[in-house]
C-alpha cells in the first residue's frame, strides 16, 4: 500500500511532539515536512532526542513549506494560525486537521468573544467536521477540515452522550469538575507553569469561565439534537503532566436502576475500541490510560444523583491520539492503526 | 508562667509527628510521654530525624503511660483507640483531644454504622465538643473532650457555614468535590500509597460513600441549628503530600449580589486568625497554606451557583494545627502560640 | 509462524507487569499461564486495568501451574525462588530467563553471602548465561538459563564496558554515583517507598554495601576478562517511578583526546539497536528512555577524569525488556520485536 | 531592644520570597523597602499570598529606593547586579549582604571568566567576607559585606572543611557528586524549568564546568589556609523543588579508623547549630532539612575511600537561612533569632 504523506505545522510544541512520536510507527504514514519557527533548521531528533535516530527529518520555517507532497495536514499550533492557512490548502485538495481551536464552534460570534480575535474564514467552519471520533464517525469520513476536540471536552463529552442521548437527564443541572496535568496548558512561558510553582500544588483556575465550556455545550446539542444543554464546567491544576479527570454531577430525570444505566453505557461504547467503560461503581485513574489513546468511564449511582467519571490522557485521547484515529478513519485505514500503545504504568 | 504537660497516645503516625513538630517550638508546652507500639523504647529523635536534638523524650509502650503528669492528652491514634481510654483519663481530671472519629458524631448508630464497630463510651460522645475551632468557641473552652475535626470537614464546614448560617443557599444540592494530599491516608501499608502507584496519578475514591460526609453534615446542622442539610461529597487523592482543596457547588436561593456575597464571607471571619477569606474571584492554592494552620477560602458566583473553594494543610489545619489551637482555646492561651508558622513556598 | 507459548512466574509485580505490558503486543508470542499467590483465580486485566480487555489470562497459584504448553518461563519473582524451580524445567527441555539475581553471580560464596541464602541449584548456576545483551549476543543465543542482569548493572555495564575493552583506565579507581526511581524496589511493604515519604525527597542508600557492587564487577570482569576491575558503588532513590541514570567518574591511563574517546563509544555501539550513544558533552535525561528499552550513553572529559553518563528505564532495558531482547535473540526473531516503543515525552 | 531595619532589592525571586518568610516573624527586624522592576506598586501579600496580611510593604521600583532608613541591605538580585550598588552604599555606612555572586571570588579575572562580565568593583571585593557562618564567624562579625555563599559550595564546604582541616584527605582527587532541587535554578524563564520537562525526570548538566567549582575550590582554601585543593563537582537537577544533596568521595591518605573519622566531624561541628553531624553510616535525607536552615551531614568508610553525605534546604541555608544567620552574627543577635524553624515533614 502506498504511504500517506502527511505534514505537521508547529511541529515543537507538545501536541507536534506527541504527533511525531505516534506518526513514526505508523505503518502508512510517511511524514513529510515539519514546521517550526524557532527550530527552523535543525534535525528534529536534536529537539525530541526521544525520538529514533532513524528519522532524519529537519524543522523547516512555515514560510518555506509548501506541502506539495502531503495530502493531509496537521495543524498543532496555537488558537488562530490554522484559520489562516486552510482556504488555500483546502483549494489546492488538501486535507486539514487543526489540533487548535480555530474550527470547533459553528457560533462564529461566540468563538470570536472567548478567543479574542477575528475569525479569518468563517465560511470553512460551516463546513469543518468536530472530530469526536466515536460520535461523528461517518462526518469525519468525508471531512475536507476536522476540528480536533479539545482535551477536556473530548473526556466529558464521552461521558455525558450516553446520558443526553437517552434524555434521562436534566440538561440544565450539569456539574463538570474538572483536573488536568499540566501538559495541557502547552510549552508555554508562564510562571504558573514552572515546576517550583506547580510541583506539590493544586488549585482551580478559569473559574469564572474557560473556553471548552462552549465548546462541550454546542458540540453536545449538535450531536444530540438536544437544545437546551446547560453545563457548569470548572477546571483545576495537577501537579503532574499528563492526564485529564473528569468528575461529573448530573440528576436523573426518573429514578432508574444501576442496571439500566449500566446497559446504557456499555451498548453505546460496545463497539468503541477506545472507550472503555467500566462499569457501575469502578473507578478510573489517570495512570491506566497515560501514554495511550484510551477514555475509562464508570458511572455511580447517589440517590438521583448520577456521578460519571472520565479519564483520558490529554495529549493522546485529547490531542494527538485522537487526531490520527480521525485521519484513520478519513482515509479508511484500521481506527487503531498506529495506535494500539499500551499505557505506561505503574 | 508555669507548662502546661501534655502527653500523646500514638506518637509515631503523620498527625503524631505533627504533633511533635508544632508542640517542640510552643512556648507554654512541656511533653511528658508519648506512646509507640512500635517504636516503643526508640528516642523520638531517631524516628523523626528532623526534629532538633534538644528532644530527649523516648517512646514508651501505651500499656506503660501512667500520664500522671499530663493535663491534657492528645490522641493520634487509628479510629476506635480514644473511646477505650477516654472514660478512665476523664475521671481522672485529665481533658482530652481526639484527632481521630471517635467522638466527632453524636448519633452513636450512625458512627457505628460508618465505622463498623461498636462504640466504648456513648456517654461521652454527648459531652464531647466538635473542636471546629473559628465555629464552636465557647463550647471549645470549657470542653473536657474534643472530638478534633476531620481533615475533609474542616475545609468544607468553614467554606459552608457563612452561607447556611445566613440561610441563603438550598441545604439540599450541595456539591462537594473534594481533594486530598495522600498524607491524609496516613502512614499505612496500601498498596495505593505506594509512591509508585500514586505518584503521577489521579483519581477519585470512596464515591459510593465516605465517613467525612456524615460528619460534615451532622455538625453542620448542630452548628447553624439547620435541621435539612445534605451534601454530595467526593474525594479524590491528589499525587501530592499535604493538602486538601475542596471546590463546592451550591444553589443560591435569591440572587444575591457579589457585593453582599463577598460581605457575609468578610464579616464571618473578620476575626478569625486562621481563616483568610481572600475575596470574590480569587484563586486559593494548596501551596499557600502547605505547613501552616490557615484556612484560605474564596468565592465565584456563575449565575445563580456559588462556587466556593478552600484550602487547607490537612496535618495542620486539617489536624495537628487545629488540636493546638484547640488547646490553646481550652487553656485559655493566645490562640495562634505556637501556630504562627508560615507556609512553605514554593 | 507458529507462535512460541511462554509463562511468567510471579506476574502481580512490577517486573512482572512490565513484561505483561510488552508481551501483549509482541508479534509472535502466546502468553499461557502467570502465577500469583496473591491474585490466584483473578483476571489479569482485573489487577492490572490498564491491559487490553482482549488479554482473557487469569492468574493461577504457582502449585498448580504445570507450564506444559510453554517453550520458555519468565521468573518476575523476589530473589529465591526460579532456583528452587530452575532445575525441574530445564529437566523438561524447557528454557528459563530469571529477571531476579539466582544466576547473576557464578562465585556461589559471594552470591550466598550477599543474599543471605543457600543457592539451592548452584550447577546451574555454571551453565547460566548472563543476559547483558548487547554484550553477550553468541552466549544469550544457546543459553538455557538467562540470568537477566540487575538495572544498574545495566546501564553501568554498558557505560563501563568500552573504556575496560580498550584498556584505557584505571579499572581500580572507578565511581558509580548512581540514581534509582522508585519501582526498582518493587511493589514492597515498605515505609521508605510510601508515596508521603519519597515524594519530595532524595537520598542515597545501602552506602555500605549494595548487591549491584559485586555483580557488575564480576560480570565485567567475565566479559572483558579483565581480572582487577574495582567499583564503588553508591545509589541514591529518587523521587519518581521510573529511570536509572548513572555518572560515572574514571581515571584515563593516558591523556586520550576526546576524538579517540569518542570514537570507542561509537564503533562499540554503532550496531547496536538499544544502546544510544550520544556523543561527546551530550546529556542524557532519564525521560528520554522512559517507558521505553533504550540505553543512552555520554561522555565528557574533565582533565585525565572521564565521566560517564548512562540512562535507562529500570523496567525496561533494566528489567522487562532485555529479558524480551533475549528471548528474541534466544528464538531468533528480530531483536526489537515487540520492542520498538519509543519513550513517553513529556 | 531598637528593631534593625533592613531592606531587600530584588525582592520577587525566590531567593527573595524566602527572605520575606523568615524576616516576617524574626523578633528584631523592621523590613523597610522591597524593590522590584516587574511588581513595582504592588503589595508585596498580592504577589505572596501566603505571607501574612499583616505585611502592608508595597514593592517599590529600584530607581526609587533610597535606604535611607535602613542599616543593611539584603540582594536577592541575579548576578552582577549588587556590584554596581555596592560603592555608594557602603559609603553611607550601610551594610550588605549579597545572595549572588558578586562578591564570593576574590581572583577577579577568575570571577570574570566564570561570570562572563567585567567586574565593577574589584576593591569591594577584597574587603567582602565570605559568608559561611560556621567557618567565618569572626571575620562575619565585622564584615561590611558580606558574599553569601551559593547552595551547593555551603553543603559541599560544609562536609569537606572537617577533613581538610585535618590534613587527612589527598585534596587533589575529591569528586563532588552534587544533586539539586529546581528552585536552586531562580524564577527564570527556561524550557528546561517548565512541570512538563522537570517532572519525573532527572539529569546532569554543567557537566563541563559550574560556577560553583572555582568558589568551593577558592574559598576552601582560604578557610584552611591550604594550597592546592581540586575538586571535581559535577550537578544535577532533581524533579523537586527544594533541597542539595551532595555525595563527595575522597581518599584517605592514611588508614584512619570510623572512630577517628567520627571524632573529626563530631568534635568540628559540637557548638554549631544549625549543622547536625549525624555520625557515620547514618543517610541525611533532603526532607529532613526541608524549610529549615539545617545541614545533615554524615560519613561512610569504604576500604580508603571516605564517603561524606551533606544535604541542606537551598533556599535557606543555601541562601537566605544563612543570610538571616550572618545578619545574626552582625548583628550581634541569637545566632538562631528567626531561624528555629522545624523542617517540614513528611
């Protein structure tokens, strides 16, 4: 089978290294050219030593690349650069995946009020597909743009579909709280960043609204056809690297049996590779999933409350990982091509 | 001015050692015994390393602390230990403080339901006091026991009472999601604690149910005369030492403004040594409390939710800290001698 | 191809996890029968949940394990045990890779000594190959028993190893100040590896004497046939999980410039798969190897000092993953079958 | 007794948080002015939240300093900076204390090579005391400035004088294996500084040559009036935040018995209190000094290699512990006002 090319913008970030590390044992990728400001020149093994010495890609200067070779491309840049560049990839027949949050919300005016900026295409947005890859399977397929979710709505939202979906739920009650490893906030200057300030700390942050809260709403209605969906969505800081938690409050609608509800998660995801629920009454811990592409999901029954907890591993599942799983599924290749790690515990 | 002698029953556990570290720079404090099973014999010194070798005291077997000079004794014991002894030291003229279960719920079949064993001495449960220092003073100061609070409570009765006290939340939706710092485990043999399975993860535990949400909500209601309360609580281990964060959620009745909101914090703990409120839109961090007795607390209000978040060291504040300010209370001393410490940061 | 059916002895560890780990994915082994005393009857997946649901093993007690079907059988148990079982398999033609110290160390006097036990099959001992792969490739291929080196001796070995060939330093005089994370002392009950206690710390340990001494001396010696070669030995705990990093201080014998020393380096593991090195003033951090079974080497030159640097993963290139290299070698599959993950970074 | 007033330029590193957190509760210290560029009008509890509220000192911009009120000034400035101040305040007859490396080498043209700029005043450098307090007591006393001494060269300083005193070491072959928490780096803005690389991982660097070798070396030899000391001192950064520990290998140069040894450091640090010589075969652990201002040091013997153990917390008596202490000795105050503060455990 020939190899799909494939290229990566910003590359030396922590998605672009994550994106590196699973393309390189990709059976059907070859990589193409990696882009990269600050790096421009140097091998990208100098910059990623965990990387084999077989790849001998360079970083190039994105005002040098052209993309020629490449089909698809991923965008691991921060929030604003992919909208820039798609119109024309796109009319040369390219295809995009923008790991940023240029194409996740249809609500250009929304999206302009959280991001601060103006969008610069709103017409591609329409047509972009929200990369969930277990709930928007068959748009992902055609897609000619994937907005690749975000890390904590890509775990929540696998947590509350099953929910929605059945309508057993109030729409308007729900409570996400929310933890994620640092990795998350990117290879950011930011003192809040530094080890002296974030090791054997916690604290919330955003509590006054965060940019996925939109995000998880609209793209939860749109899956669901549901209208009113209402979620109150406070993220906090762990001291530690890699790994999205979500502990999610919700009221049942009707009292139902803990095997009803156990049925209702376990036929969604049956057939999911990636999703695992668990079970009634288990629980998930980031270290089961670290490293690799999987979301945990078990659920606890309290009274009429509901409590879901989700887990993924924010640069995989929530950055990376499910990027490739939607370029799989768009060019029609295994869904766990490149992608079967295990992970890394203890 | 003369010393007041006390003794510690189970000097060789995380709140026993903290005990230690915050007694040996008090100024009107003489220790007289401490107990070890385990250690029995050993000088304190050699199990506590960083304790200065001015500290000649060794640990002697429980079975052999007379306590005959002792005014005061502190329990740093396992559940159930404090209970055996309590009925015998009190007849003795001798007061007690408890920083484990024994006496912090009045309902003796509610306790012995959560804590799976029959209680020794229900009688003195009733006259026990709830050592929640800021909230229960004058009961603190003529008490011959103390049921010392638990970590978890701590942090969450000061965050809520401001609000139930001024009745101005629904008692009935209150959301709990809190966090601890594995040192709130103690120092047992668990697999979980383990450095190599904790560190680096995250996760939630006892979600079907956890001692601290009986405590919370029966004082609670002693406190603020409130007959209805009901909180959801959630713990989850932080991959950390000392800390606990809570994040709670509650229903506002009326929609009060945040002026009048950030008025009924200031007010309640205007006074208060230990809890700073930090006002409306802050963000309290573990770090800023690690090692010293404060509380710091702030408020977020997202429609008509308030978040309210909280943090606290729980050896200190959360145990060891507040059993001496408790002690200080009950004698009558400066309620910070020996708690001026500052947090260690970064 | 026939897949070759292998057991482990011993599999609710972490060496024993780590294997399970890389075997699931390895492209031509069947997994028969993991032994446990403790999770006898328990699924696998159920102990270690972060395994693909597809493993259907379940733990069985090491009375009734018969390993009839295997080929070959994994020791992950303590010290002691693959000697008591070693001389009844090879009896049925089955070949044994011990990841525990039985066989590392052929003066049965010494070993006894330094283990504190009687060897129960010293013979065995004698025909025992000593599994340091890259240094032992023609032994490893016919050997029945593997005795898979210790983690330091690993990433020491390695690093040593060219200097001794070469003759090129004073082998009386050699450092080894060396760094372990927390899971080379495995899943123990041990205050020490509490999570409350590591974290945030550091310290060296077994100053007086530690095992790893006398086995990279006498396996250097035996590979090199050098007779004089001399070590101390000092490892320190740190506070992670995962990662060996040794620095080594040598005497050169004669002012060599850093162009030969580098060559050395180079064309002794040009050939090599596992073993990186990185040149000249190039620094090696343990999370470019971790998770993964590489070995990364450097050298700087300080005067006529050499210093040495050398990372690796203890579960892996120092456990797990030299003992799947030399059942690839002793199988003649490919040497990185199964092997081929790349480190996890950040 | 009259408070001492000091000030503090360069108040918002590290180094200058940790002078706050001791100054704040010391009994005989009036804190006058803070200087800060970036946090110039703030209040100095905004930018520390966990100082107490007691503190209404507003940071003040550099150029509007004029230390008028205040007998001593502290520098908590990054290289370079205390140099050009230097002049005209002693010449008001100000004292002060310098946190970098201004004033810790006395060869100049060293200072300049290592330091990479033109010194800006070399005569200063001259009269500057080296602030060691347990080695430079009596030159501290009448010091008007005083170098305080880097964190690695105070622990590794610390653990050698005693045996170079004694003429009992060859004091060409001492290697200094030296480990460090990353708050020992500053609050900078470096890639390598961030949660997301510091974490979980462990490396050396300065391999080929630190700052801190020529000040050990300079200074060591000062202190003991000997020639020629080499020392090799190769660092490395911990995943943690506070703590040196230093393991040092020297030869003996006759074969002197533990006894003896003992004697040498016992006898050498009997009246100091802040250095608790442990005794031989004993492990100093890094939190065992953790927030306070102690050193741990102990010996191991091998055959006639003498292994010495020394760990501080960097950023107090690696810093401003021993700032406070030499302030102390000025000053004629307790050598310990302000500084008994327990390490914090666990």
């Amino acid at each position: 089978m020939n190899k799909l090319h494939v290229s990566i913008v910003g590359g030396s970030g922590y998605t672009g290294s994550e994106l590196l590390r699973l393309l390189v044992n990709h059976p059907h990728i070859e990589i193409d050219q990696i882009t990269s400001r600050q790096d421009d020149g140097k091998n990208v093994t100098e910059i990623f030593p965990f990387l084999p010495k077989k790849i001998t890609n360079k970083f190039i200067h994105p005002d040098n690349a052209t993309f020629d070779q490449s089909e698809l491309i991923f965008f691991a840049t921060p929030n604003g650069i992919a909208m820039n560049f798609a119109e024309k990839l796109i009319s040369k027949g390219k295809k995009i995946i923008d790991l940023a949050a240029d194409f996740r919300i249809k609500n250009i005016q929304l999206w302009e009020q959280w991001y601060g900026m103006k969008h610069a295409c709103p017409k591609l947005v329409e047509m972009a597909v929200y990369g969930l890859s277990e709930l928007n399977k068959n748009e992902i397929k055609n897609a000619k743009i994937i907005a690749n979710p975000g890390c904590y709505p890509t775990a929540i939202q696998l947590a509350l579909y099953p929910l929605i979906n059945k309508k057993i739920i109030n729409e308007q009650t729900i409570i996400i709280d929310a933890k994620s490893g640092i990795s998350g906030a990117g290879k950011k200057i930011d003192d809040n960043l530094l080890m002296a300030e974030a090791y054997d700390n916690f604290n919330a942050y955003s509590v006054q609204g965060h940019r996925h809260e939109p995000e998880i709403e609209e793209n939860l209605k749109e899956i669901t056809k549901r209208k009113n969906i209402k979620a109150l969505f406070i993220p906090h800081l762990l001291p530690m690297v890699r790994g999205i938690y979500a502990t999610i409050y919700v009221d049942l609608i009707e009292d139902l049996g803990e095997t009803e509800l156990d049925l209702i998660f376990s036929t969604t995801y049956d057939q999911s590779i990636f999703v695992d629920y668990m079970g009634i009454n288990k629980i998930p811990k980031t270290k089961m999933v670290r490293g690799s592409n999987q979301c945990k999901i078990s659920i606890f029954k309290r009274d009429k409350k509901l409590i879901v907890l989700s887990t993924i591993d924010n640069l995989v599942k929530g950055a990376a990982g499910q990027a490739i799983q939607n370029m799989n599924i768009m060019f029609d290749y295994q869904e766990d091509a490149g992608l079967n790690l295990l992970p890394l515990a203890p």
